[in-house]
C-alpha cells in the first residue's frame, strides 16, 4: 500500500454487537485520505488548490473490530481518470482483514462542487502521473 495510517477504534464507535458500525468504516477512509493528502501535499482542507468528494464506495466486512482496536489501514490509488480516482483501503487488526474498500472522488474546486481536472500535483504526489481511465 502506498500510505499507511492508524485508528484506535473509540467506545462510541461500536453497536449492540460489539463490533464497529458500519458506517464508521467510511469515515475511517476519510480520515486516511485527509492523513494521506496532508502527508504527500501539504492539503489543509482550507485554502488548498485541490478538493475531492466522494461518489461511489464498494465495502466490504471480512470481520469485526472493536473498542480498543488498533484498525491500520492502507490506501493506495485503484485508478486514476480524467476528473476522478479511486483509492482502495485494506484496514487490519493485528494483522487479520478487517474490511476493504474502493471509493471513488470526483476532484472539485474547493468551496464548490463544480468538477475540475485532477491537479499534476496531486497525481504525482500520489504515486500516479498518467491517466489510464478517461472518466
């Protein structure tokens, strides 16, 4: 994986069957791209050159993690397009699959929703330089 980050799962984040909610998964991947972003290219999520939103996510839940855990995920970039990307996430503890996911972001101008062209930058700093997907 190209990025590696870390999340200690919080008390609050497990249900009623002791394992992570779904949908804390999503924000974990968020957390890792922002960690990623900040790390490769100095990504503040204010005032930068470049954002991304999120369009389409693919998880899945290979098993349960809970209160206590390490969770670390890996994230590298699936593919890239004209406008958007997708990055996959592997998130394990100790070790053993936790979930995997693809999501794909629509590259944005900051303050707004309107679709621009992944910046150069970004696709350098991420590991890819060429597009191979014209989307």
């Amino acid at each position: 994986m190209s990025f590696t980050h870390d999340i200690r799962v919080r008390y609050q984040e497990v249900d009623m069957q002791k394992v992570v909610f779904n949908a804390h998964y999503l924000a974990y991947c968020d957390e890792t791209s922002a960690a990623w972003m900040a790390e490769v290219f100095g990504w503040t999520g204010a005032d930068d050159a470049f954002d991304w939103m999120l369009v389409r996510a693919e998880i899945d839940w290979h098993r349960g993690a809970t209160y206590g855990d390490t969770i670390r995920i890996g994230a590298e970039v699936a593919r890239w397009g004209r406008t958007s990307f997708a990055i996959r996430y592997r998130g394990s503890v100790e070790g053993e699959a936790v979930f995997t996911a693809v999501i794909t972001y629509v590259s944005v101008a900051p303050g707004t929703t309107d679709t621009m062209v992944v910046p150069d930058e970004v696709r350098t700093a991420l590991g890819a330089a060429v597009v191979d997907d014209p989307v």
